[in-house]
C-alpha cells in the first residue's frame, strides 16, 4: 500500500486528470498516472464522481481556512469577494485540470450533474460563510445568482496568467456589481408588489397579515 495521505492521492489523482482528460480517464489510468494503485485509489475515491466532490470539499475547506469572512464593517459584497478569491487561490494549484474538465461538461451529463450539485453547496456555503443566508427562496436566489458569478469569473480566471490575478478580480468585481444590481431590483419590485397586495387586501379587511409574510 502507498505510504500516502489522502491530500497527496487527490492531488496525484488530479494531476493525472489534467494530463489525460477526463474524458479518457478512467479510474486505472488515473490511478497509473498518479503512481498509486488501483486500490490505493479507490479505498478513498469508489467513482470518478467521489474524486470531483472530495476536490471540491478540499476547495470548500482551504477557502475557510483564514475563517469565515463575517466583519461587520465590511459589506456583503466585499465579504463574498475576498471568499471568492480565496476559492480562486485554493484552485490555482490545479487549473490545468479544471481546463481538462470544461470541454467534457457538455457531452457527460453524470460530470456535469456532479459538478452542478457541488457548485450548489459551495456557494450555499459561501453564502453562510460571508453571513448570508442561503435558505428559503430568497436563500435559493442568492445561491443561483452567486453561481452564476462565480461561473463568469472562473473562465475569465482560467484564462489570467498575470501574477497579481488583476483580470480575475476585475472580472469579479463586475459580476458581483451586476448581481447586486439585479437583486435589488428584483428584492424591490417584489417588496412592491407585497405591500400592493397587502394594501388591496386591507381594505376587504383580511390578508394584512398574510402580505407581511411573503
């Protein structure tokens, strides 16, 4: 048996997947790539999918490492910035892989679904970790609009080679802009329309009560 953390095998593991594809990968020739045995591998990763979930949970865990972002003198936005960009510096030791991954997306509909379940919960825990909530629709909402910002700025950062990641974080700063300016319009018009039918409703002399729970 490999004398081998199990940091050591995902990194080895992920290091053979930029070299040959996920598409020509399998788990023997990832194994064989890596230097490990088969049974080295699959005693932690059973599934090419175990594999991509562990990545992301190793993410998950170094962009929480410094602790969670929460400073109440710094707005949400700056709080998901400075998480977003951890997320981007934890990435950085294997972003040969990830561009090894995105031109399988379209034609793996199991690595895709993979991949859209764990951006869901990193974002969600994102959220958390800048002191947003991300239950309930609004929570739901906030989880497909981080989504969406963290998916623009990767491929903007897949292509940045400069030292100081100047183009990943201008990329970021005008989605997260964007994203803000939509929630507020839609967070607005939806507070408009709650009150519009909670007036409507007080003057039949029911439903106050109900418009102040949407």
């Amino acid at each position: 048996m490999v004398n081998a953390n199990d940091e050591s095998i995902l990194d080895g593991a992920l290091r053979a997947i930029a070299l040959s594809g996920w598409s020509r990968g399998t788990l023997a020739g990832i194994a064989a790539d890596a230097g490990l045995s088969l049974a080295d591998l699959l005693r932690l990763y059973p599934t090419r999918a175990a594999l991509l979930e562990a990545w992301g949970r190793s993410v998950d865990f170094a962009m929480l490492a410094e602790g969670t972002a929460t400073d109440p003198g710094e707005s949400a936005r700056d709080r998901l910035f400075e998480l977003l960009m951890r997320r981007f510096d934890a990435l950085a030791p294997h972003k040969e892989t990830l561009r090894a991954l995105l031109p399988s997306f379209g034609g793996d509909p199991a690595l895709a679904l993979t991949a859209g379940l764990g951006l869901g919960r990193s974002a969600a825990l994102t959220l958390e970790a800048a002191g947003l909530s991300a239950a309930g629709l609004r929570g739901l909402l906030r989880v497909k609009g981080l989504s969406a910002v963290y998916l623009y700025t990767l491929r903007v950062w897949l292509a940045d080679d400069t030292a100081d990641m100047a183009r990943t974080m201008a990329a970021l700063d005008k989605a997260l802009d964007q994203a803000e300016a939509l929630a507020t319009t839609v967070f607005r018009r939806g507070g408009a329309e709650a009150t519009a039918a909670g007036r409507v409703d007080s003057t039949s002399g029911a439903g106050g009560d109900a418009a102040a729970n949407i």
